[in-house]
C-alpha cells in the first residue's frame, strides 16, 4: 500500500493479492470462491479485499449467507443488488451483479425498467426528505 499525492488530495493505492502470494488462510477463502462459483480465479474485487483477510472472509461468508437460499429467489436478490450498486454509483459492484442478473434470467427490459425504479425512487426519497414529509399513520 502508498500513499500518493495526485491533485492536492491524498489517493490510496492499493495491490491485487493473487493466490500465488496470497498467505495460507487467504488462499483458504479463495478456495472456497473458486469452489463454489465453479471459476478458475477469483475476480478482481476478492483480490483487492484479499489486502484485508478478516474483511475478507467476513464478506464472502456474509455473502454465501445472504446471496444463498433463502425467501427471494437468486435473481431477486441480484437485482437488488444491482438497484443499490446504481444508488451507491459503484461501476464494479453494478458490472458483476449485473453479470450475474443476467446468467440468472435477467433482461434488457427488466433492467431497463429496474434503473427506471432506481431512478424514480431516488427521487422521490429525496423528494420526501426535502420536505421532510411525516409518514401517514396509514403506513405505520
């Protein structure tokens, strides 16, 4: 890790840990990513998060856990996830749930019409917060 000034502000620039580097208990949890999602490497988000290996295993077994069976079906929760990577305006989160809405059944026009949701739903949150609106009793 180093610390480079670029444009008076401080950047942080970090390195992938790929498995050839990666410490035991690292390469642990790559393991069970490449296992479980039938790849030969893990993407590049793991690798970033490899630099941290608590927060590593955290997230993938948070992810195992929250992603896996449960009450919404797979496609569901990826377009979840996609709705909230739109709102967050994170580009690699955006591109792999996206990836993975789509193996999962996902369609131009539903994701058309997700980013329409995404996109009216912001507005009126912020909409709503402006005008600081009291929730109607109906609702409560």
């Amino acid at each position: 890790m180093r610390m480079r000034r670029h444009k008076s502000e401080w950047k942080l620039t970090m390195k992938p840990i790929t498995y050839d580097n990666a410490p035991d208990h690292v390469r642990a949890v790559f393991d069970d990513i490449k296992m479980a999602r039938k790849v030969p490497d893990v993407n590049n988000f793991w690798k970033y998060l490899a630099n941290e290996p608590r927060m590593l295993k955290h997230v993938w077994d948070s992810l195992k856990d929250v992603m896996g069976p449960g009450h919404l079906d797979p496609l569901t929760k990826e377009l979840i996830y996609v709705a909230v990577s739109v709102t967050n305006n994170c580009d690699y989160c955006m591109a792999s749930h996206g990836a993975a809405a789509r193996a999962k059944g996902a369609t131009d026009e539903m994701m058309n019409e997700l980013f329409a949701v995404v996109g009216l739903a912001n507005m009126t949150n912020r909409l709503a917060n402006a005008y600081k609106v009291p929730v109607d009793d109906a609702f409560k």
